[in-house]
C-alpha cells in the first residue's frame, strides 16, 4: 500500500477493492474482527472456506489475502495474533464477525511516528469541515 493511502491526510476511498478482490478471489466474503474486550472494530478483512476452516482449527484469525491470493494468519509475521473466541453470522450469512482476543501487542501492520504497531486499523478519523483525514495515533 502506498504510504499516502496509510498516512496521508487526504480523503481517497477504494470503491473498487471489493469488486477486485471477489474477481481475483472468488468464494470469499466480509468479515469484520471486533476486540472483545474493548468492543473497538479492528479491521475488516476477508475469509473463504479454507481460512475459516483454520481459524477453527487453530483458533487465530485467519483470512484470505486478496492482495497475495493466498491464506493470512494474523501475527505469524509479526507476533501479533488474534486468538479467535467467537464467530458470528449476519442474517443473509454473507459476512461474518470475529470477536477477537489480540495477542502480542499491536494490531494493524501500520506503524505510528514512534515505531510502535498502531492499536487498531482504524485510527484517522474524516473531519467533516475540511474533508480532509486526522491521525488520532500519529
């Protein structure tokens, strides 16, 4: 990702990401991954039969990297897992939920100013006034 799109203060939303990623990864859908603890949306990612076969198996979130077209254990990388307690379905049973526990220490694969992984993915929020986006964890 372009570092722009992580850091900048411009507002540029990828309308076209899932209409990508469902041609490129078919069978796929939404899910969304809660801390359990604190109630805060993490990230949303995606998941098709395989990876969630692994969550359950190894009870870590697992997606399906539509980027690299292939399975993504959150945290082998990094040390920063998210221990699965709980999957839940939408009413038309095409997204999910993940209520996560993280492990490790940060959650997002961005950093902030002090090299630390940023406590979630979701960290810029739009200022309405300016259209443009602030950094809530710099």
């Amino acid at each position: 990702m372009g570092k722009e799109i992580e850091e900048g203060q411009t507002f540029q939303l990828d309308y076209d990401k899932l209409a990508k990623a469902v041609a490129s990864s078919p069978g796929i859908i939404p899910v969304a991954v809660q801390n359990v603890d604190s109630g805060e949306v993490i990230l949303v990612a995606y998941v098709n039969e395989l990876a969630l076969q692994r969550s359950l198996e190894v009870g870590e979130a697992v997606f399906w990297s539509t980027s690299r077209n292939e399975l993504w254990h959150k945290g082998m990388e990094s040390g920063n897992t998210f221990e699965l307690l709980e999957v839940r379905v939408n009413c038309e049973q095409n997204s999910l939920l993940y209520r996560v526990r993280p492990r490790g220490g940060g959650m997002c694969h961005t950093r902030n100013a002090s090299g630390q992984s940023r406590q979630g993915c979701y960290y810029r929020r739009l200022n309405t006034a300016t259209g443009q986006l602030e950094n809530l964890e710099p």
